[in-house]
DNA sequence: TTGTTGTTCAATCAATTGGTTGAACAACAA
DNA sequence: TTGTTGTTCAACCAATTGATTGAACAACAA
C-alpha cells in the first residue's frame, strides 16, 4: 500500500463510488449496509471501499450495538488543500509573471515594488 | 484507465515520484531527461508517469528542437478544490451544529436567520 | 440455547499499475 | 550521408486493486 498519508488520501478518493461514498457521508452518518443499498456490488466491495477510507483517516467508524455507523471527518481534507493550493499559486504566480518569456527583461522582475508615495513607515 | 476526469487526477497525485515532479514543475519547466536524473529509475519510466500527469491533465508537452519541454497547468488544481472544499465545508459545518447530537433540540436549528433591523429591501 | 442481522475475514480471479529492457523515431550536428 | 541526443513505443513481469463467493464473527431477539 501506499506509504504517505498524502498518497494514501488521493489514491483512496480516485475511485468515484469512494468520492459518492463521501458525498453521502457529508450529509448523514451511515452504516455498511445503507452505503452499499444504491450500488450494484456486494456488501464485502464496500466494505472493502470503506477500509481504503478508514486507512486515509477520511472517515471513522463507531460501535453501535450491532451497527458500526461511518463517520466523515473533515480534518484530512486540509491536508490535500494544503498541497494542491501550494503548487496552484505557484503556478499561477509563474503564469501571472510570465517569468518564461520575459525573464531577459530585469525591470520586470522587480522583488522589491516601488513604495507609494506618502505611505507610513 | 479511469473513466472519470476527477479520478485520473486523484490517481495521477496519489503517486509520491508525481508529486515531487510536480513541486519541481512549479518551479520552472523542464525535460523529461532533467525531471528523471534526481530519480532511480529509469527514463522510460518517468516518461510513462508524465503520461499519466497528461492525461490527467496536470501538464502539457511544447515542442523545442528535439526537446519536449513539460509545463505545468494549473488550471485542473481548481477541480480538486472545488469538490474537496464542497465537502470539507459540509462536513465542518455538520460538525459545528452538532446535528446528530442536538436534532432534538429544535430552536438551534433555526433555518432563517433573525432580519436584522433597518436592513434595506 | 437457537436464530437473525450486520459486518468482516480469507481465498481467488481478472485487470491495472509501475517498473524493466530493447527497439524505434525525431531533430539536430558533422 | 552517418552519428548523437532526447524521447517514445512495445513486450514483458511482479505487485496491487476491485470484485467475487463462502465462511466466520458480533450483537441482539426468541
């Protein structure tokens, strides 16, 4: 299986019934067997499923008598914003300065801005 | 392959070799030759990983001389934000109200929010 | 106790994945 | 032309994945 957790957490939601899995979960807790109801496959598949989340940290699962409800924890999403929005700024801020093309023009890269006029300290 | 377009971008992050490609695109583009020398493997093998990056849409191929420069798009990192934030933020949001416990306690629930005075139209 | 319901474990299978090596193609340099 | 460099294609292999069926376990009801 996959090492990181990072990795865990993408593999885990590249499957699109484990991303219905969590749109479901968003709205309602839910057990094994209501999971499974709408999806042409055998309980066992989800079950399986579920472990894939459960290993990602997405989801947790609690005892109640003999029901075990699927809980979504949200905590683990920031992990994957986190990541996803480092490369996406940094990437757009590239595009933004066209740094490719114009890189053989040094009034443009400018690290420091001018300062305005009048402004305090 | 995966169906999808969300899944073959979930499944192209989920491999951490992709990954760290992808924080060295961000930086700058490069070829498949630079991206593969800091790896143990072959090149071969990193160009079937740029392969799935492509299809997932993460990077494009530009044509230089016999170099074929990899960039990185940023626009597909949104998809992924989207659908995690969609979640993330009902999942919180079910959390702070704390529905399950408190659904029998009918005034917390409160669906409209109290107008507040001298508010126009 | 015996039965019923909900869930998981174990063995198996086909398809996919990430890696290899070797051959081929593409663009330039002599 | 022939060679050199960068890249991709093809065939193959081991490991993983998503699904199955059948057995087992866990908690309750009679």
């Amino acid at each position: 299986m996959a090492a990181d957790s990072l990795s865990r957490v993408f593999s885990a939601l590249a499957d699109p019934t484990r991303r219905d899995m969590i749109a479901r979960l968003a709205v309602a807790d839910a057990t094994v067997n209501e999971l499974a109801e709408p999806y042409a496959v055998t309980v066992q598949a989800v079950s399986k499923h579920l472990k894939v989340l459960e290993d990602a940290g997405l989801v947790t699962r609690t005892r109640d008598a003999q029901r075990r409800p699927v809980h979504l924890e949200a905590e683990v999403f920031e992990l994957m914003t986190k990541w996803i929005e480092r490369y996406r700024r940094q990437a757009e801020e590239r595009y933004r300065r066209l740094d490719d093309v114009l890189r053989s023009m040094p009034d443009d890269v400018a690290p420091i801005p001018p300062p305005k006029t009048g402004e305090p300290s």
